[in-house]
C-alpha cells in the first residue's frame, strides 16, 4: 500500500477573533428526561482504518472486532437501526453491515482526525438523519436502547478525564447539528489543534471538538450505564449493576486474553 505523503502544517496569519464567539463554554444544559421526541430510526457507526498496530494495545483492529459489536448491537439496541461501518478495507466484514468507504481528509495527520469529517453537514446523505458511533473496542454488557433514546441534538460520552471533557468512543448527534467542529478545524487544522492543546485537552479528535464546543454539550456518564475499563471497571474490581456498556480505550482490549482471564464477563459478552 503506497503510504500518503506527510502533510505539513502550517500556521498562517488569522483574524483576530474573540474567542468565546468561537469556543463558548456555556453552562451545561438541562437534560430533556422527558418522552423520547427523536426519529425511531438510527444508524449505528463504527470505524475502521489501516492504520497499523495500535500504539496503546499494541493490536490490529479487524473485521472480527466490527462483527462482534455488530452483534452486541443487535443484541441490546430494541430499536429500528442500521449498523455501518466507515472504513477502508470492508474484507471479512458481515454481509448485513453497510460500508461506507473511508474519506482521507487529515487521514495522514495520524490518530482519529479523520473522524472530524462526520461532524459535515453532508453525513445526513452519506451516513443518516441521526446516528452514533462506537469504538470496537467496547463491550456490551446491557440493554443500550435508553442510551441511544435521548433527545439532545448532540450528545457525547464525557467522565473519564478531569481536564477533557469529552471521550470519543461515543458520540451521537443529528447529522450536521455541531458543523462547526468540521468547518473551523477544515480552516486551519494547526490552530485548532493548538487550542485543544492549549486548554490541555488529550486525546486527537476529541480535544479539538472539547475545544470548540466547550463544555456545555450533554453527555453520558456512569449514571447512564456507560463505563471506562481503566478508568471506572478495572478499579473496582468488578462489573457495576448498572453497567450497560464498557469502553477499553487505553491499553487494555477485550479480544486480550488475559483481560478477560480477569474479567469472565468479557468473554460472556464479547460475542
């Protein structure tokens, strides 16, 4: 495979702007808990690149992953949807998935920038009215449909770090509701990653969109049912009771067999 050339970027001269036009950090909303008011139909996303073996986990993502959270999927979300998954190479993949063929916009910038493209107003034909994302490396452990029915336009998965706000294993929004995130970093990708960094944001993605949302989008958090491995499981010691679905963002996947040597729900669920 010929690799793409390195993308340099550069820091060319802006208007000055007052920052809170751009990045507002409003106050967190009021969650609408009321009857579900949103389309009965969603598109379930995963990704899935080429990108060699994960630096943390030190393994290749494959189409095994993709078909084992289609499956989860199946198994715990009780509402009309579809499952898709954006990606480069769809080989081994369930029949039943939609592909979407993965775009190369800021691909080569390394991490999940890539992924900064699905905030454009065009995701409503190419992806769906609404949808939500998931990393493949999450296990589900539990009924999933009250995570997915909730109103907010936008909403993002956001407990796992004091200094970012947001985790980008999960997010869900209306197609094109938060366009800014594409559109300012498509403007200057190097500005907008210095603003994350500057706030002290980690992660790629998920620092830029904690950058220019601010901190007042709605978000899942244990409450919810939604749990880190590192963060929250592997500290216990056990599966929480009202654990509906675990990320392994970090080192740890549940396809490790040590991991799940610890943990025999992960081999229960994982399937």
């Amino acid at each position: 495979m010929v690799k793409a050339p390195h993308r340099t970027l550069i820091f060319t001269p802006q208007k000055k702007r007052k920052p809170r036009e751009i990045f507002a950090n409003t106050p967190a909303p009021r969650r609408d808990n009321g009857p579900y008011k949103g389309p009965e139909h969603i598109k379930v996303v995963c990704w899935k690149w080429d990108n060699g073996f994960h630096d943390k986990k030190k393994l290749k993502f494959g189409p095994d992953h993709v078909n084992r959270l289609k499956n989860m999927v199946a198994r715990h979300l009780h509402m009309d949807h579809e499952f898709v998954c954006i990606t480069d190479d769809p080989a081994g993949l369930d029949h039943e998935i939609r592909v979407i063929p993965l775009w190369n916009d800021y691909r080569d910038m390394g991490g999940c920038y890539v992924r900064l493209k699905a905030f454009s107003q065009e995701m409503q034909e190419l992806i769906g009215e609404r949808f939500i994302w998931l990393d493949l490396d999450a296990v589900i452990v539990g009924d999933i449909t009250p995570i997915v029915r909730q109103n907010p336009k936008f909403m993002m998965w956001g407990d796992t770090h004091p200094r970012t706000p947001y985790n980008g294993s999960m997010v869900m929004m209306d197609a094109g509701s938060r366009s800014q995130v594409w559109t300012l970093f498509e403007r200057n990708p190097a500005v907008a990653i210095m603003k994350g960094r500057n706030l002290g944001y980690v992660g790629t993605d998920q620092a830029w969109i904690g950058a220019c949302l601010g901190r007042g989008e709605a978000r899942w958090t244990i409450a919810d049912g939604v749990y880190s491995y590192r963060c929250h499981v592997k500290k216990l010691g056990h599966l929480p009771n009202n654990a509906r679905i675990v990320f392994f963002h970090g080192c740890a996947d549940p396809s490790q067999p040590q991991i799940q040597k610890i943990h025999p729900w992960i081999e229960e669920h994982w399937r």
